[in-house]
C-alpha cells in the first residue's frame, strides 16, 4: 500500500467525520435536547457547547483535509473539491466565530429564554441570527455531503492502485 492511498483512506475519513459532525449536533442532538430538557435554555447552552466544539473540530478536519490533498502525487483534486472545502470552511468559520458570538451576547442580554415573551424584540433579533445560523450550517451540511459523494481525489478508481484486497 503506497503513501499516496493512505492519504486518500485519510481524505475519506476525514470528509466522512465532517459530514458526522454537521448532521448529528445538528439534526440528532439538538433535536433531541430541545424535546427532552426541562427548559429551552438549558437545551440551548448545552447545543451551543456541543456546536462549538464540532465546528472547531471540524475546521481542524477541513486542514487535514487540504494537507493530505496537497500531498497528493497525482494531483487530482480538482478545483471543484477546492472551492467546496474553502467554502463549507468559511461558512463553518462565521457561524463559529461570528455568530454564535453574537447570539450568546444576545442571550446574556436577554436572560433565560424561556421567561422572555415571544414578541419581545431581543427575542426576536435572537430567533433571526439563530435562523441565519441555521441556513448556514444547512448550506455546510449539503456541502459536506456533496464533497463525501464526490470522493476524496478526482481520478477514476479503475485507474488507481488503492483497492482493497
């Protein structure tokens, strides 16, 4: 098995668990929190813990990613797969670094959301930057997705020498 299949078998790993940590805080954990805790706010801090430290990680794995492509011999990563991880970088980037800061200052300003009126205006600014955040992290998640169906490097697996035995 040569350096460069490593690095792809990483490639896939390392795409696969970028998809896991967009669609199980996202659309499993949170889900489940905001239906089983016994109030709003305590489902929301702990789905912004579980948040921030996915995307974190995951940025980690979108560097590994573009190292093991940059490593790559053939060179066959394709421009496409480029600009799909630097924009799910970037998109994952804002949400961890300039939103869920803004919507922490909020909720601090706010107290616990549950005792605040639905119609009440720092409630409502929240519910727009969490739904912004939202669509970001939707857009992040088909981006992963895309990029895991897509395969780790362009070249056709007939042409390679990484199959398994």
């Amino acid at each position: 098995m040569s350096v460069n299949c490593i690095r792809i078998g990483a490639t896939r790993l390392c795409l696969a668990l970028m998809l896991a940590l967009l669609v199980v805080p996202g659309y499993i954990v949170a889900p489940v929190l905001f239906s089983t805790a016994p109030s709003q706010s305590l489902a929301g801090e702990i789905a912004g813990n579980i948040f921030h430290i996915s995307l974190i990680s995951l940025l980690f794995l979108a560097a590994a990613t573009a190292a093991f492509w940059m490593r790559m011999q053939d060179g066959g990563v394709g421009r496409r797969r480029w600009i799909l991880l630097l924009t799910l970088s970037i998109l994952v980037a804002v949400n961890a670094f300039a939103l869920a800061p803004v919507m922490a200052e909020i909720k601090a300003q706010m107290g616990p959301i549950d005792l605040v009126a639905k119609d009440d205006p720092q409630r409502q600014l929240f519910g727009m930057w969490h739904g912004i955040s939202a669509v970001m992290h939707l857009i992040s998640t088909l981006l992963a997705a895309l990029l895991v169906a897509m395969g780790p490097v362009g070249r056709s697996p007939d042409k390679g020498s990484c199959q398994s035995s």
